[in-house]
C-alpha cells in the first residue's frame, strides 16, 4: 500500500482524514492526545509544501441539537497552538465558502473542515458512504491521505468514498498502527491479556487469537463465562450463556494457550469484599477482578514474553478495590523490556489513568479497529487504498 511518502504533495491541495473526535465540554478540549497524534503527518504535507486539508468527524449527530456541542472550531484552535501557525476554519462541510477558502490556498496553509458527521442529517450521507458526498468531498483536493485509524474499519465517505476518486495513501498513524498490530510478524512468544465483558464479542478475535498466540491470559467479565465452562460455579457473575459451549470448545482444543484466573475479588449482596480461590465464589457473590495469584499466574506467562498485545482491562478498573489486578499487571510490564502493545478503548483509557502510558510501545488509537485487525480483518480504509493504487 501507498503512504503519504509516496507522493509529490508540493502545490498539490491534500485531503488528510484525520481523527478529531475528542472529549470535550462546555467547548473545552479534555483531552488532545488525538490530535497530537495526527501531527507527524500533518507537519510532513506542510513540510512538503501541500495545501492541507483536514477532514475529521466529532460525535454522533442525530438532530440539529447535536451540531451545537460537537463542532471542530475548538479543534482548530488547539491544532493553530500546537502547529505554531494559523488553522483556518470553515464551518461548512460543502459549499461556496469551504470551495473559495480551498481556491484560495497557498502552500503549507491548513483548512479545517467542519465535522463531517454534520452530514448524517442528509439521510446518513456520511456514515453510509454517500456516492455523491464522497465524491464532492474527492472533487477539492487532488491527493488522499487517510490517517484516521480508529475510523479505518468503517466505510464511510469521508474514507472509503473519497479515495475511490483521489489517488490514495495512508498517513503515519495508520501505518504505526498496522505495524505494532501485526501478529504475523512479531517477535515470539507472543502473549495477549484478554480482557473486557462478554465472550460473543470476541468470538472472531478469540478464534484468530488462538491460532497465533502461544498464551491467551484472560480476565475481566469474560473470565467467568470459560470459569463456568470449565464445570465451576460463579455465583452472580456475569455469564454470557450463549457463548459457554463456545468457551468449552476453546478450553478443550486450546487448552495449553488458554490461561484463567485461579482467583477472584468478589463482592456479595451486602456489599462484603473479599477474595477467593475461583472454585469458592459463594451463591450471592459476583467476581469483578482477578486476586493475586491470577497476577503470580499471569506475571510467569508475562516474563517469558517476547511481544505482550493487552486488549481490555482484567477487571473494573473504573472502581477501587477492583482496579488493583489491572494496576498490578501494569507494574508487571514496567519492568518488562518487551514489545508492549495496548488495544485502544477502555483499555488506553485505564493506561493512561492509572499513569502507565509511558511503559507501552505503543497504545492504539482504535478500539474497534484494533480489534478487526487483531481478529485478522482488513480495514475498509486500508483496503480501498490499496485496491486504487
């Protein structure tokens, strides 16, 4: 496939995708990691001498009401800070001003197009890849660069629709990401932590998992569904009941891969606290993180590593004392000089708020897109570039 590398972009109008989709309130940014990750291929078009031109999306928009709080404008200030230049906003997703001020570009400016979910009040143009808004969207610029990961599994038409008319590349954020996602090719042994709720979720990631990982350690809520399956009793745990003979097929067939917690920190219908070997979770008590010596466990598989893929947390790391076997496991991996890989989602958001986001080599900037990868899916936004050039 095609990188931004590839291309001649001096004098040339450039259509990045980017992913702006930051949390924001009362029009304050919260968090701009996303937008300091879009800048190694925002700063290499303007280095390049591109006329640049931002396309991202901010929220779900439904009604007009929903255009008053997701509006990129404050985007566009931030991004004017952190490029040490002027960021010109055009609070249109088409039309005659978003057409002059892009006629009117010199090299090394930037645009910054209004949210292109704004669209999806036109019968969803946009999350259904519109042919027309694709191709209207293709029509101002003369080269397409997607680096937007965490909407690349999507097809929409700010992607998937306008490189079918532009030639097409990816950025470097994308291509980071495919790299450090590569299962194929990673230094062995590879061990993933699989965490999160329910197994019917990850049915397809746990299949492709299992073929190419040399350990699956898995918590989280999804533990007690292969706990039941192995014959224990969870008490009030959470059970996905349509995915326990599932969870038994895996257990049987990939039963020297497969690591489950050995104990667990429960908490019964008075409130009680306490943690239990797995086989002795009472009737009344529902599990909510691994214990201890699920770490000690995990910690043996762990040091034998040679590339660790962490996706979701191992328990509900949004409540004390249930944060302790995710904080624990991050204290392993800090002292572990491996390849260290997060899946985006709950599981940066727990990295990054218990303080261990310098420890990773790399934390991915898409849920879902990560997970696609991982269950060895191609992307819409990857396939398409390669497909047109």
């Amino acid at each position: 496939m095609k990188t931004i590398r590839d291309f001649d972009l001096s004098g040339k109008k450039v259509i990045i995708r980017v992913d702006y989709n930051v949390p924001m309130k009362d029009g304050v940014i919260l968090d701009d990691n996303r937008i300091i990750s879009s800048l190694k291929t925002v700063k290499y078009a303007i280095d390049n001498n591109a006329k640049v031109i931002l396309l991202s999306h901010m929220g779900r928009i439904k009604t007009e009401e929903d255009k008053i709080n997701n509006s990129l404008k404050p985007v566009s200030v931030r991004l004017s800070e952190l490029l040490n230049m002027p960021v010109k906003f055009v609070p249109e997703t088409r039309g005659i001003e978003l057409e002059k001020a892009i006629s009117n570009m010199n090299p090394k400016d930037v645009i910054l197009v209004e949210n292109t979910r704004f669209e999806d009040l036109n019968e969803k143009a946009e999350s259904s890849n519109s042919e027309e808004l694709g191709k209207y969207w293709a029509s101002l610029g003369e080269i397409f660069i997607n680096d937007a990961f965490a909407t690349s599994h999507r097809s929409h038409a700010s992607n998937v629709g306008i490189a079918k008319y532009l030639p097409s590349g990816i950025g470097f954020l994308i291509e980071e990401e495919l790299k450090a996602l590569d299962i194929d090719n990673c230094d062995r042994p590879l061990t993933i932590i699989l965490g999160g709720a329910k197994v019917s979720d990850k049915i397809g990631l746990i299949n492709n998992l299992a073929l190419k990982a040399d350990n699956i350690l898995i918590g989280g809520g999804m533990a007690y569904t292969f706990i039941k399956a192995s014959g224990l009793e969870i008490g009030k745990s959470l059970l996905d009941v349509d995915s326990i003979e599932f969870a038994k097929e895996m257990l049987e067939k990939y039963k020297d891969k497969i690591v489950l917690p050995i104990d667990s920190v429960n908490r019964d219908s008075k409130g009680v606290i306490r943690t239990c070997f797995i086989n002795e979770i009472k009737e009344d008590e529902t599990g909510y993180d691994i214990g201890i010596q699920t770490v000690k466990l995990f910690k043996n598989y762990l040091l034998d590593s040679k590339t660790i893929i962490w996706n979701r947390p191992v328990g509900m790391f949004e409540e004390s004392p249930f944060d302790k076997g995710t904080k624990e496991i991050c204290n392993i991996l800090k002292d572990i000089n491996v390849k260290k890989i997060a899946g985006g989602g709950d599981t940066a958001s727990a990295i990054i708020n218990l303080g261990y986001k310098e420890i990773f080599t790399h934390i991915s900037t898409g849920g879902g897109a990560s997970l696609e990868l991982l269950e060895g899916k191609k992307l819409p936004g990857v396939i398409y570039e390669e497909e047109n050039n």
